[in-house]
C-alpha cells in the first residue's frame, strides 16, 4: 500500500498581504520538501475542486453563498483582521476541501493505506458561518462528516497537534456523537477557546491546554497518560489529523519546544493506533506552521513516518 499525497497548484495562488505568515512560500517549502528523490514512493495526486455539498456537509448555504460572492476579481478583501481572500483564494479553499474529500475516499477504498493533504488555505478555526484564524472552511471537520454521512463510519477520531486550539472544528463536531475530537494546543494563547471543560454535546470534545514554554517530554507525558487511552477506548475506524507545526520550538507565533523528532515520535505513535484499531487508515491535513525550514522539516518528518507506516 502506499501514501498519497494531494496538493494543487492553486493552493499557491492565495495570496496573503505582505508579511503575513499563512504566505504562499509555506506550501512551497513543502512541496520542496517532498520533491525530494527520499519520498519517490508517494503517491503524488491532485486535490480535486470539491462540490458545494461537501461544503454543506458542515457550513449553512448563505456562508458559502456569501464567500462566493466576497470573492474579488482583483486584490484582497479582509474577512477580518487576519484572513482575507484574493482571486484564487476561494478555489484554493474549494482545493482544501477537495483534497480531504479525496483523501478518505481513497483510504476508505484502500486505494491508499494513509494520506497527507498539502494545501493551504487552513480549516480548523473556521466555524459554521464564521472564518478566521487564516481558515475558510472547515476542512478535517468536512472530511470527517463526509466519511461518517456518506460512507457510513460510525466512529471518528480527528487529532489536533496545532498549537493553536482548533475552536472551528470543535464548533463543527459539537454535537457530533460519532466524532471524537482531540486537541492539544498551548494555553493561554489565541484564540482563547479549547479549556478541559469544553466537552462537547455527547463529551466527544476532549482538549489538553499545554503550558507556554512546555517541551516535547511534556507533551509526549500528556499523549501516552491521556490522550492516547482514550483514542483506544473510542476505538476508531479512522483518524484523522489536523497537521499544525506551529508548535515547533522555531515558530514566530507561539511558545512550545517541540523539535521535529517530536513530530516524528507523535505521527508514528498515531500510525500505531490507527494499525490497531482501523487497518492503519490515517487521513492528515496541512493546518499551521510558520517557519519555513521548520514547517518543511517536520512536515517531511512526519509524511516520512506516513510512507513507512504504509509500507
């Protein structure tokens, strides 16, 4: 079996004002990365253009209706004070959630045994009528439906290492029994949400505030004590992860120590569960990162434990 990959050259044609850190150069120091002649067994394939009822899977109609019609011929508009949208924003976005579609699609079928979506704009701030964080639409929360709606799965675990809380897809999932969502995420730090008590409609919310400054040691304390006894008690048919590598120890925009061998040992450990409880199927997605030579080198590390996972 293989890893796939999906990525899309529009996804490089959203383009964000100057100096901002969710920049084109992000995906582009990834598919550097992974155009290495050390990844030759990915399977290289292109996000597709996702229809609006994958979309509708987990936003209202008006949202998207209003994003359409937001979208400029020219320029940049601001949806608020850190995301705006450009003229290829929106099919860039419909690329994110095409990608996702695809992806489990292909895992589901055993076309793939693992996957990893390489596509910007980010999805796991954004909620149901709302965009933010640099997100749109709600990308792994859509994937996630998508596998439950319309292929019948009864049991979802989505793992968020983003170091920023994904609030858009815990608000998504609220009331989705057949979801567990897991963040870990540093606290305090934007965008506020993702406290211990924040449970969810059926307690499928589960989220571990990490400490600033806090390193790799602690972090992999939390995930074998906690995080992942209750992956196995859930016992998933698929996980799926939000791929944030913004808690590396060189990111601008956060305070967590972890190197990239702590991508690497949390990817395999995820790979272990998911060959325990569902054939090894395991659907990763791109959130953030914003050092460039960081995010490609935990990036490649963590799509490298993919391809050996798969093989």
């Amino acid at each position: 079996m293989t890893t796939a990959v999906y990525r899309h050259d529009a996804c490089l044609h959203h383009v964000m004002p100057d100096g901002h850190p969710e920049q084109i150069a992000r995906l582009e120091s990834i598919y550097d990365a992974l155009d290495d002649d050390s990844f030759a067994g990915l399977s290289m394939r292109s996000a597709p253009l996702c229809k609006d009822d994958d979309i509708l899977l987990c936003h209202p109609a008006h949202y998207l209706d209003r994003l359409r019609a937001n979208a400029p011929a020219a320029g940049l508009i601001a949806l608020d004070a850190d995301t705006h949208m450009s003229a290829g924003t929106f099919e860039a976005a419909q690329r994110a959630v095409g990608g996702n579609i695809a992806a489990v699609d292909a895992v589901l079928s055993g076309d793939a045994r693992n996957a990893f979506v390489a596509t910007r704009p980010p999805g796991h701030h954004a909620e149901q009528a709302t965009p933010m964080g640099f997100c749109l639409f709600g990308n792994v929360a859509i994937a996630a439906r998508h596998a439950m709606e319309r292929h019948g799965l009864e049991r979802v675990t989505i793992v968020d290492f983003d170091v920023h809380h994904g609030n858009g897809t815990q608000a998504l999932l609220w009331n989705e029994r057949r979801a567990q969502f897991i963040s870990s995420h540093q606290s305090p730090l934007w965008p506020g949400s993702g406290s211990e008590n924040e449970t969810g409609g059926h307690n499928n919310i589960w989220n571990y505030p990490l400490p600033p400054h806090s390193d790799g040691a602690h972090m992999r304390k939390v995930y074998e004590d906690e995080i992942f006894p209750s992956i196995s008690r859930f016992n998933p048919q698929l996980i799926l992860i939000s791929a944030g590598f913004d808690a590396h120890a060189a990111d601008p925009l956060a305070q967590l120590n972890w190197q990239t061998e702590d991508f690497a040992w949390l990817t395999q450990q995820i790979c272990d569960l998911a060959s325990v409880h569902c054939d090894g199927r395991v659907v990763s997605t791109l959130e953030g990162g914003y050092d460039l030579r960081a995010l490609a080198a935990a990036t490649a590390a963590h799509v490298k434990v993919l391809m050996e996972s798969a093989a």
